[in-house]
C-alpha cells in the first residue's frame, strides 16, 4: 500500500496508474486458440480443455441428471440467499423496460423506435478459484426479461468434469438451458463462431481472466458484439471524518481479494482515518482465505490524502472507478457530482457486496477507465433499439425539399432524385 498526501493535480495521471496488462504477449497465446476453435470445432474444445484444465470430456454439455444432482447438493439457506437476490434483480431490471416511442416529427412524417432483443447471446461465467454464480443472475436475468431466444453459458469445470453445483442451480433457476463445460479463451471462440455443439451467438457477456478479456476483444473486431472492454477488478472509496474505518478497510479488502491484479483506492480528506484504514486492513486480512491474493493486490492500493471533499470528488471523477463507495457527510449530495464510475454505493451502510449479489443493481460493470464512455449492464444491453418511419404525401411534400437542398449541398445527386421522383409523381397525380 502507497500513502500519499496532499498530491499535485499534475501528478494524479501516475498517482492512480493501473496495474500494466501486457495485452500484446497474451493475444500471442490467445489468438491460435480462437483459430484452432473456428477450424476444428468440437475437437479442438476437448483437445484444448485436456491441455489447459486437465479434464477429458465425456460430453461438453451438462445435462438434466447434473443438473438434478446439483439442486441436491446446494444448500437451502444459500438457496435462499439467490432467491432474494433473484427477485431484487428482477425487480430492478424489469423496471427498465422502455416504451415504444413514437412521434409526429413534421405533418405527416411519423418516426418510431421500437426496442428489440438480441436474438442469441453467449453468457461467461468464471468457475475457478471463485465461481461466480452470482454473475448468472446479473446476466441471465436481463436476458430472460429482455426476451432473448437463446442464451448460451460457458463455464469451466473441475478435472472430474463437475461444475461447482450453485452454478447449476442458479443457472437453473433463472432458465439457461444450454450450459457447456468450457472454460477460458476457448469458450469465447466456441460462442463467437460456433461448433457443432455450441451455436454461435450474436452478442457475449461476462467477466473472465486477462485470456478470456483478451479473446472477447479479438471476436469483438470479427464480427461478434461483447458487452463491454473490461480489466481487473477495482474500487475507490471518498471518505471524511465520519467514515468507519472498520467498514472502509473491509471494503478495500473486499475488492483486493478478487485478484492479484485488482487495484483499490482510499481518498480521504481525514490524515486519523487515513491511519486507522491502513491499521484495520493490516489486522483483518490476516483472517482472509485469500490473503495471498490480498497481499499482492495491496501492492496497486493508494491511500490518498487530499486537502478537502471537493478535491476528492474531481480525483475520484479523474481516476473513473468500477465501483465506488461514498462514505462521508452529505453522500447524497456529493453523488450528484460524480460522472465517472460504473456504480456508485452511498453510505456507511452500504457495503459494494451488496451490489455484487443481492441489491438489485448489476454488477457488471466498465473497468480500467472505461467507465468514462461505458456504462455497466442493464437491460438495455440486451436489446437493440430499431427506428421506422413512414411519411405520407403531405408529409413527403413538407419535407421533401429540405431533404433535396441537403442532398445537393453534399454532392449526393441520386438522394435527391429518390426524392425529386416521388413528388413529381405527386404533382402530376393531384393534376388528375
């Protein structure tokens, strides 16, 4: 953990660098994979989980009996847990639905949009070290109230080819019917051109180590749309003096443990609770199963001491963190100032976990910076947005001449004439 205090605004580029991915070494490794997938298929997925996961496929996909054997297995206080969490998400993400709209523009000329569903979309769930089942509700909830025909799950599995049995059940619940034990850069190929097994999708979701990132930008620029850029996990916290540093240190620590390579940041205006955070992380992430991870991931932390809020407002909007949490007097108002975070969490009451299971928000969100121009998923990720319109004869001869100088400004000649032609026709037939 770095401390720093009171830094110039002309050093807060390095202050809060990310930690460096070397994309151009991973895509070496990634890209004969994509093409190994696209040329073989199906085999090339068994050759390729053997050589990375160690596991030999009988089938790639899972079916009923796993699945039946899975419920069995999940215990019920945790069932519950994923029910609540359902029925929040649910909530939040059916209240997004959006209207048709439609609109007179000028008499006679009618414009329309419409929201439509992506057809077919490939969900990625990472199954490894921490198997994020809570992900499949965050994707496949939006995907069945958005209304997509067909939704794909990807997921590693274990060396006896089982899937950690809360995936089953959750993917279960929230009714994906076509889960394929493939896991890494080879289920990002499998989904993005298709195999045999595993039909090709029109859009991917989901988060995944620097492979699977790395293999979704590549199909990304051949053809098939993901659902955001995305890096390491991270987290900026804004606090004051009635901050608890309890809660903030377990905070950090709760992002730091995602991965070696995630970054979490303090910026505070209090110098006492900026000493008190750094004691409680010492003193609780002793007790962490992950504390190897932790320890590695601290090495990115920053504890930022600035010389007041408003100063911490402008850093945390310069920085753009996945998640931030607000603990300081005022956090609603403050929140009105920030336009550079995936999702923001206001309160000591409030913990970013909750956002990650069970809130209601999503908790894919943009990393890496990226939450200056993207925005975390919603319902609007699985959907297109289509326009229509239709314009009368009185409406074509309202607009038609606006629509014939612009042609004619910009060289266009046959716009013109698709226009021109029509009201002739116009002309001569109000003759008659």
């Amino acid at each position: 953990m770095k401390v720093i205090k009171y830094p110039d605004k002309k050093d807060w580029h390095e202050l809060i660098k990310r930690p460096a991915i070397d994309e151009k070494s991973i895509r070496k490794i990634v890209k004969p994979i994509l093409k190994k997938v696209q040329e073989k298929g199906d085999k090339a997925l068994r050759k390729l989980t053997y050589e990375y996961d160690h596991v030999e496929l009988d089938h790639i996909l899972v079916n009923p009996s796993e699945i039946e054997a899975a419920k069995k297995l999940v215990k019920s206080d945790l069932k519950n847990a994923i029910h609540q969490a359902y029925e929040n998400i649910e909530k939040f993400h059916t209240a997004q639905r959006q209207n048709t709209i439609e609109i007179e523009t000028t008499a006679g000329v009618i414009c329309k949009r419409k929201n439509v569903p992506i057809e077919k979309v490939g969900l990625y769930i990472p199954g490894g070290s921490a198997p994020l089942f809570s992900t499949i509700l965050m994707l496949g909830i939006p995907a069945r109230v958005a209304g997509c025909k067909q939704v794909i799950m990807c997921t590693p599995c274990n060396r006896s080819g089982e899937i950690v049995p809360a995936i089953l059940y959750t993917a279960d619940l929230v009714g994906i019917e076509m889960i394929a034990k493939i896991g890494g850069a080879q289920a990002i190929a499998a989904m993005a051109f298709g195999t045999k097994t595993i039909p090709k999708v029109d859009k991917i979701f989901g988060p995944g180590n620097q492979f699977v990132t790395a293999a979704k930008q590549v199909v990304s620029q051949r053809g098939t749309a993901i659902d955001m850029p995305a890096g390491p996990s991270e987290l900026a916290v804004i606090a004051d003096d009635t901050a608890v540093a309890e809660f903030v240190a377990a905070d950090l620590l709760s992002q730091a443990e995602h991965g070696a390579d995630s970054q979490v940041i303090l910026i505070t205006t209090s110098e006492k609770l900026l000493n008190k955070v750094r004691k409680e992380i010492n003193e609780q992430k002793t007790e962490l199963p992950r504390k190897h991870i932790v320890q590695k991931s601290l090495e990115n932390a920053r504890l930022i001491l600035v010389k007041n809020i408003e100063e911490a407002v402008q850093l945390s909007n310069f920085y753009a963190p996945e998640h931030l949490i607000i603990a300081a007097d005022n956090e609603e108002i403050l929140a009105e100032s920030i336009v550079n975070a995936g999702s923001v969490f206001l309160g000591n009451y409030t913990p970013e976990s909750a956002g990650d299971y069970a809130s209601g928000t999503n908790h894919t969100l943009p990393t890496y910076g990226y939450a200056r121009a993207y925005s975390g998923i919603s319902l609007d990720s699985f959907m297109k947005r289509i326009t229509f319109q239709k314009i009368s004869e009185a409406g074509l001869t309202n607009l038609g001449p606006s629509v014939m100088h612009m042609a004619t400004a910009e060289k266009l000649e046959a716009h013109k004439k698709a226009v021109s032609i029509r009201l002739k026709y116009i002309q001569e037939n109000e003759k008659t």
